[in-house]
C-alpha cells in the first residue's frame, strides 16, 4: 500500500520500467520501485508515504506494477480518514480572501 509523489522538477517522468510519474500526483508503486526511490539518486526527487499499518513481506499480496495508477489517500491513510483542516477556516475567518 506504499506510494511515492514525483516532485520535480519535471511535469512528469518515465523511469526505464515505463512507469510513469507525473508531479504532484500520489502513485501507487510495488515495493520493488518504492525501495528503489529511496536510493540515490532517486530519493530527493520524491515523497514517500508509507502505508498506515504495516504489511510484513509475507503477507503482502501481489501488485501489479506495471500500470502505475493514483492513489486515493484514503488507501495510505485508511478508509476512515476524515481531513483534519477545515477548508472554510483559513487565514481570513472563511471568508475566501487568502485561500
């Protein structure tokens, strides 16, 4: 259930698996290439969120990833996730000046 977010400085990258990974999107990611961009000289070009209960390697299911698609937070972060910001509540009182 691991994910990474390509953060630049490029709209979008193709790895040589043919993964591609636009900027700023949450993409789910098989374990072999989340290892993979946590190495130089990967690992600063990337965020990298990890699942919100770990999975042991032996209990993990088979992901298929060779079509790298987004992923929902809720899939990170559990289907209970409730956002923990009011959007309404900004800087001005809610009144929509600054956000």
């Amino acid at each position: 259930n691991q994910a990474v977010i390509y953060l630049g400085p490029f709209k979008e990258v193709l790895d040589d698996d043919g993964h591609r990974l636009e900027r700023g999107r949450r993409h789910a990611v098989c374990d072999k290439t989340f290892q993979l961009y946590r190495k130089e000289p990967y690992k600063n070009f990337f965020a990298f969120i990890e699942p919100l209960e770990e999975i042991p390697a032996g209990e993990a299911k088979p992901f298929a990833c060779g079509a790298i698609r987004i992923r929902h937070p809720q899939e990170t972060k559990g289907q209970n996730h409730n956002v923990t910001t009011d959007a309404g509540q900004c800087c001005d009182g809610g009144n929509g000046g600054c956000c």
